[in-house]
C-alpha cells in the first residue's frame, strides 16, 4: 500500500482558496434560471460577504406577458415563510424591459432562501433560490472617515475635558467676577480627572470593539478541513477525502442529504494544465470519509472540489490537493466498482481548446453559441450547441436529472463553480425549501417554479452566470449522448473593467 499526501504547492493552494470559499469557490452568488408559474424568470442574488448585510436581488422575466408585481423576501431555514419578514418589492430597472431588482438584509448566518412571488396577468408564481450567507471578510474603514472619527474624537475629547473644567472653575460665579487662584487650581484639578474618566471610558470602549472585531474574524467563514490521499487497494487506486474538522468529528452538525442522489459530488482538475477533468461520487462509510475509485486519468496533481449539502440546506464546496503517482495507477478498476454516473475526460491544456468549437471523443461537436465575450460581474447565457459530424442537431440525454453539468474554474483555482441549466443553485437544498413551505400549507405559496428537471429533449443547453473576478476561466461542459457521457473545455479571459 502506497499513500500519497499533498506537497507544499497543494497546501498554499488550498490555503489561498478557502479564505473565498463558502457554497463553491470564489463566489456566493446564486444563480437561477426556470419557470415560476407561469413566467420564465432568470433570479441573481449578489451576496453581502459581511454577516449582516445586504444581498442584491435581481429578477428578469422573459417573455411578452410582464407581471404586474414581484417580491422577495429571505426566508431561514429554521423559520420559513411565517418567521419570514414582510415581502419587498423589486422595482423595474429603467431601461431594462422585464428586469427588476430590490436588496434584502440578511442579519445571521445559516441556510436561507430567497423566496420569490412573481404576479399579473398570467398568474402567479413562486420560486425558492437558496443561498448560503456567511460572512466571507471583514471591511476595512476607508482612511479618510478614519482620520475624520480620530478627529472628532479628540475634539468632542478635549472639549468635555474643557467643559468639566470651566463648570468647576466658573458654573457659579456673579457676573464679572475674576475666579480666585483656588478654583483655578480646582478646575484643573477637575480636567485632569475628567480625562482620565473619559480617557478609561474610551479604553473600555476600544476593548469592547476589539472583542467584538475578533469574535467577528474568527466567525468569518472556512470550509470544513480536510485531507485527501490516493492508496493502492487490491492493486486499485482509491482516492480518500477524509473530514478532520474538530466540530465535524464531535459531531457538532447536521446530516448531509443527497443531491441528484448523490451524497458528495467530487470534481477533479488537472494542477498544471487543467487538461484532465472528472466528476466522480465518493461513497461514506462513518460520515467523515468518502472514497471513491480513482479514474483513470494521467498522474500528477489534482485540485480536489467536494460539493456537499447538510439537511439545513446549508451547502459548501470541500477543497483539497492531492498528488497521484505513477505507481499506484497501474491496476485496472471493474465497472462495478464505480458509479454509473462517475465520467472522466483527458483534454487539451489550457489555451489549447480550440476557440469556440469543440470536437468530442465520439466524433460530435459543441459549439460556444452565446457569451463568449463575457464582462466582469455582468450577467450572461453561456450557451452551448452539441451537433453531430454532419451539423445536424443531436439529441441530449439527462445525466443525472439535467441535460447538462458545467463547471467554471480560473486557472489559478481561485473560482470554482459547479452549474447546471437550473443555475448554481443547490437542487437539493430547493427541494427541502419548497417540501417544508408544502408541509406546512402555506398560503402565500403559488405555484412553484421548474428548474428544468426532465426538460424536453435539445440540443442546446445554456447557463446563467456571472463572472466573479477578471483572469483567465476554463469552462468544462459535460453532456449525455448514446448512454456516454462527454466532456468539453472552453476557454475565456475576462478583462478588468
């Protein structure tokens, strides 16, 4: 048996990466595309990144018929619809025919929910987006309102100081009267006490903001720490995400529910080139492990992305390295072995994908139809066209209750995020939204949106996002044709605004 750890390249890596990290990598943001009711509606919901903080909701609505009305509101996984605040009502944004946009405050960490109610003429309809809000970093106070408050500390300072003196050395005195060299010394006497009191009271002051500051950093949120290795079992390599979190293993937190029946969905990236890419589903045995049948894919490092979701609804991206030898590849892996949705892929290197078209393994092509020329933090359809060798349109299968599954990383693995035509939401953390909402015969619940699960057969598939950051992104675009699943790369630079 041949145990292979992370160097100190995939350690900084990781260490890099988990400050930004909460729901994926890089970016909170939720992203949803599907119907509410009747009304097709794409939801941006821009998070805060500070705990409490105000999230940037904006919802369009596609399509002639407008609705006469759209809400929102923030719902917690622990409180629903009737612990829920009043709704808020997005506003049209100028210019921008069936766009709408509002902000909502959210004041604690956890699973949340933004619900949304879509009315008019049409009807009505509803749609759970949920989001994950952690506080992700601490704002810093800009140097000017600094130098400003120290300024007008030491003034409103020194005048108390002033005024407890002049109280002491002339309150009361008759008009015109000179005070005598006692009440001189009284009053300076007087000063001098008053800033000390002033000056503990202020010492207690900062001691209180610095507790609150630390136990405000020490709240900024981390993923769940763990460690990966590849081994030799029986002359198969198996790859072992194991959670070493000291909460985890006290287990001080809550079950994980399957999401496209899957407990954990695991993306592999090739460190140097990102020519290698796999998406494969570890099995627990104890809750703290998960191991999964490693593929066959070249040795080298890999960037290890972990998607799981807790029964709250609370859902997070566990992030490693791990490095493959040679050595321990070399045995062959029965398909029994290996979950039928598992799907791996050898691509060409960054840089080196071809533009806008992609030939797949079977001979097909996908072709980049739309958002191409993304901007920084502006909505976009990355949209994707699979035809076959003679350009006619090809038919998609669903792979695992979608007609596709894509991944958006940078090349430095500072972002990554997991989507489908749905979005970048969690379906599972959906599911339990609007199942809980259903039990409890809410009133205010229309009728709910279809984020696009058994979707009629196409061959486009598109995807709503915004890019978070500038550099340069890999696009990977899996989809299912003839019972195989296949795997494409684009690649994009997004400039700095």
């Amino acid at each position: 048996m041949k145990i292979l750890r992370p160097r100190g390249l995939g350690i900084a890596f990781v260490v890099g990466v988990t400050i930004v990290a909460s729901a994926h990598v890089g970016s909170s943001n939720a992203y949803f595309e599907g119907m509410a009711g009747p009304y097709p509606v794409r939801v941006i919901v821009r998070m805060p990144g500070v705990i409490p903080g105000l999230a940037q909701i904006s919802v369009r609505i596609a399509g002639e018929s407008l609705p006469n009305a759209v809400t929102v509101r923030p719902l917690r996984w622990d409180a629903g619809l009737e612990g829920a605040p009043p709704p808020d009502t997005a506003r049209a944004v100028s210019g921008e025919q069936g766009l709408y946009s509002t902000e909502l405050w959210l004041m604690t960490t956890g699973s949340y929910s933004v619900h949304v109610s879509v009315s008019g003429a049409a009807g009505e309809g509803t749609v759970f987006v949920p989001v994950t809000a952690v506080a992700e970093r601490r704002l810093d106070m800009n140097l000017a309102m600094a130098v400003g408050l120290i300024g007008a500390a030491l003034f409103l300072f020194v005048g108390a100081m002033t005024v407890f003196g002049a109280a002491v050395r002339e309150s009361d005195l008759a008009p015109g009267e000179q005070p005598d060299v006692g009440r001189r010394r009284r009053a300076v006497f007087a000063t001098g006490l008053s800033g000390l009191a002033l000056g503990a009271i202020l010492w207690g002051g900062w001691t209180w903001w610095g507790g609150v500051d630390a136990a405000y950093r020490a709240g900024i949120f981390r993923p769940l720490a763990v460690t990966s290795a590849v081994e030799a079992v029986e002359a198969v390599p198996v790859l072992t995400l194991r959670i070493v979190e000291p909460d985890w293993l006290g287990r001080g937190w809550m079950p994980l529910m399957p999401d496209h029946g899957k407990l954990m969905h695991m993306f592999l990236v090739g460190d140097e080139t990102l020519g290698a890419f796999a998406h494969v589903h570890p099995v627990s045995s104890d809750s703290t492990s998960f191991a999964v049948a490693f593929p066959p894919l070249p040795a080298g490092s890999y960037r290890i992305y972990a998607d799981i979701v807790q029964e709250t609804g609370f859902a997070q991206t566990l992030v490693d390295t791990v490095v493959v030898d040679a050595a321990v590849m070399g045995g062959s892996v029965d398909a029994s072995v290996r979950d039928g949705d598992d799907s791996w892929a050898v691509l060409p290197a960054y840089g080196q994908a071809g533009g806008e078209r992609f030939s797949l393994s079977d001979g097909r092509i996908m072709t980049w139809e739309s958002g191409r020329q993304p901007r920084l933090d502006a909505e976009v359809t990355l949209a994707f066209r699979v035809s076959e060798a003679d350009g006619t349109p090809a038919v998609l299968e669903p792979y695992m209750g979608m007609l596709s599954h894509a991944a958006v990383t940078r090349d430095d693995g500072s972002v990554f995020i997991h989507m489908h035509p749905a979005g970048s939401i969690n379906m599972a953390a959906q599911s339990r939204f609007e199942t809980e909402e259903q039990a409890a015969g809410s009133e205010v619940l229309g009728p709910l949106a279809s984020a696009g699960v058994g979707a009629p057969a196409t061959d486009v598939v598109g995807f709503p996002f915004v890019f978070p950051a500038p550099g340069a992104y890999r696009i990977f675009v899996q989809v299912k044709l003839d019972g195989v699943v296949e795997t494409a790369v684009f690649d994009v630079e997004v400039p700095e605004e």
